[in-house]
C-alpha cells in the first residue's frame, strides 16, 4: 500500500495527539507510592490462600462476576475477539453482513489505555477489512465509578467498500457509573472530523455515542442495544438512534465467552427508511493479556 506525502503527515499528526494523551497519563502516575501497591497486594494474597481463588487465579485475578461486568463495561482492561452477525429488514443488498472485530487493550500506564479495533467485513460476497478505529483513553476512578477522556481517531486502511478513505480524529468522553453490584449504565461518545484523505471523499463531522444500561442477574444479563447513535453534522443534522434490548451471558472458562442476541429499531430522520434488525455476538476474552 502506498503512503503519499499528505498520508504520512496525516499519520504523524494523529500518533502525536495519542501519545499527547499516553504522555500526560504516564505523569500523572509517576508519584505513585510504592507503599500503596504493596496494600493493595496483601488483601489479593489473602484471596489466594481461600478456597474460591481457584477460578479467579484462573482468570487474571478476576471472579466470574467481575468477568461478566466488564464484558459489558466499555471501560474494562479486556482483550476481546468478536464476531458479529448482522441482519437488517431492508431491501439494500447488504442487509446481511458478518463482521469479525480484533479489539485489543494496550495498558499504557495505570490510568491510560489505548484501544485499537480492527474490522474483517463480509457482506454482498465480498471479506475485506475496514478503516481502523483508534481510541485513547485516560480513565479515572471516583466514588461512583469510573470517568474518562482522550482522542478517537479513525485511519482510511479499509477497502473502498467499508472506508470513508479519510483521516479522522476528535475528542472522547466516558462516564460508567458502579454504585449498583447489578446495575451498570453510563455513556461514551466522541466526535471526529476529517483532517487528511482523499479530496474526492465526502468529508466526515461525526458524533457517535451510546448510551449504555445493563442488568446483571443469576442467569446472564440484559440491557440497552449495543449499537452506537450518530448525529452526522455534515449531512443536515442526519441522525440515526438504535433503539432495542441485548440479552446476554457469560460463560467462563480458561477462555470466556460472551454470547448475546440484540434486537434493535433505527429511528432515521431527513425522510430515510427506519430499520430493523437483529445481531448475534459471540466475543472471545482474554482477561489475563496485557493487564497491569
């Protein structure tokens, strides 16, 4: 793949706002004590002299409940192989599609995390991957949970299909409040705009967000749709709001997974066709990799 001269300046000025990000979290941890880690260590070597450490030891640290949370959490330090099936009640050739997501987690320090997501798209008889999205994230824990900010970004890699073929970046914004052992809700959302990319391309002035509510209970849980509104500013205030229910569960082993159906209503505006449809996902994690 060719990089031209405008692409590799794209690219240095979008790595240089992440690591802006990744610079400014690694500071704020430099004063840790050493004394605070050592306290935090006493407890989790009395937890692994109890009978019930077994599976937690198993996997990372982390008890089947907490997998289960975090699995739902946007905010959790997990590694995730996810496949989703999609399927639309429209008439547009590609209202089936199956989408594989690479979703890594790369702790940067104690607070920064960088998550890159890679899509391999397979719809309309074509597999070919998608722009790569970027997420930087700086994350802070309060008493009523965790709230962060940092950069989204997305780079123009995918094929013509599945790419907006520009250079995007924009602010992010998190909020997850913890202060129910059941309920989990919250909101993450971002804005990116176009910077760099091919002229032909339709610009890109986006907001993405979703809103997220989570039920967990014996059986599984259940909770808010999956899927991200967007307010598209570059199209008359084009919007699309997902509205629908996601019924899930956890099942754990040396490797767990989530598996979940969602049934969901896009509410479109500007005169487009509001949409159905249902997605299946079955999303692999591995909590033991790249944590802290």
């Amino acid at each position: 793949m060719k990089i031209n001269g405008q692409a590799s300046k794209a690219a240095v000025f979008l790595f240089s706002i992440f690591m802006s990000v990744s610079a400014f979290s690694l500071d704020s941890d430099a004063g840790t004590d050493d004394t605070e880690d050592k306290a935090k260590k006493a407890p989790a070597a009395e937890e692994a002299k109890s009978g019930g450490a077994a599976s937690a030891a198993a996997s990372g640290g982390m008890t089947p409940e907490e997998i289960a949370k975090a699995a739902t959490d946007p905010s959790a330090v997990l590694t995730q192989f996810q496949n989703f099936f999609w399927t639309t009640g429209s008439s547009d050739d590609r209202n089936i599609s199956n989408t594989y997501l690479f979703q890594p987690v790369l702790p940067l320090s104690k607070k920064n995390v960088f998550r890159p997501a890679l899509p391999l798209i397979s719809t309309s008889g074509k597999t070919a991957i998608g722009d790569l999205f970027l997420l930087d994230a700086v994350l802070n824990q309060v008493k009523t949970g965790t709230w962060g900010w940092g950069v989204a970004g997305s780079v123009p890699i995918g094929a013509k299909e599945y790419s907006t073929e520009k250079w995007q970046a924009g602010p992010m914004l998190l909020y997850m409040n913890k202060t129910s052992s059941k309920v989990l809700w919250g909101i993450l959302g971002y804005n990116q705009w176009s910077f760099a990319g091919k002229s032909a391309a339709a610009d890109v002035n986006e907001l993405s967000f979703q809103p997220i509510a989570v039920v967990h209970t014996n059986w599984g849980y259940w909770g808010w749709t999956d899927q991200l509104a967007t307010v598209n500013w570059e199209k008359d205030n084009e919007t699309s709001i997902p509205l629908g229910l996601r019924f899930g569960k956890v099942f754990h082993g040396k490797t767990p997974l989530n598996a979940s159906v969602g049934f969901y209503y896009s509410v479109n505006n500007n005169g487009r066709d509001n949409t159905f449809g249902i997605k299946f996902g079955a999303v692999f994690i591995k909590p033991t990799w790249l944590r802290h």
